[in-house]
C-alpha cells in the first residue's frame, strides 16, 4: 500500500511548514488528489490517521479533493473530461490527446492553530 509512503511525505511537508509557522498544532490538511494518481482516498485517510498520534498533525482533520482526468485533443483542439480508459478525442476520436489534469497529488492549505501570545 503506497499510500503511507505518500502520506509520510505529505506529513513530513506540513510538520515542516508548521514548524516554519510557529504552530502549535496542525488543525486541517487539505489535498487534491487526482483520479490517477493511483492513490485510494480511504487508504489516505486510513495512513493519515496511523501516522499523526504523537505528532502535531495529531486530531487534524484531512480534507481531500479529488480531480476528474482532462485532457485536450492535438487534432482538434477540444478539451474534455473522461476516466482512466476512454482518453479518445470525444468529437474527432483522435487518440493524439494530452493530459492537462488528474494526475496530482498535492497539498492545496494547511490550517494552524498558533500559540497564545
């Protein structure tokens, strides 16, 4: 399950960032994930929570969104949605399509709760 390898390094940014920011502890994670990025939203959450006792992610909440595949057609020019097997060109049927999303993974905001002054 590379879900915890991705999650680890998710983890590892926002420790980061939060510890940048003076945090006292991470609040929400919120991630876009696209739909082939091969990585199973409830094996996401599954890591995330494994991973975060004892750490200042811990009790965070973990937000993701997910990113239907889009691409745009050579031949024509289009662009348009589809799944991870149909990438044809839906008004020419060229199959000279390229993909403009679906494939990231990444962190889009981190909420923080900073120290009492």
């Amino acid at each position: 399950m590379h879900e915890f390898s991705l999650m680890q390094s998710v983890l590892d940014t926002v420790e980061g960032a939060a510890r940048e920011n003076n945090a006292q502890r991470v609040t929400e994670v919120r991630l876009v994930i696209g739909d082939l990025a091969e990585a199973v939203f409830e094996a996401m959450e599954f890591a995330f929570e494994a991973l975060t006792p004892q750490t200042v992610c811990e009790g965070a909440v973990l937000t993701m969104r997910g990113v239907a595949p889009r691409s745009r057609c050579a031949a024509c020019g289009i662009e348009f949605e589809h799944d991870r097997y149909h990438w044809a060109c839906p008004s020419c049927d060229s199959l000279a399509t390229e993909l403009l999303a679906g494939r990231e993974l990444y962190i889009d905001a981190i909420e923080i709760e900073e120290p009492e002054r």
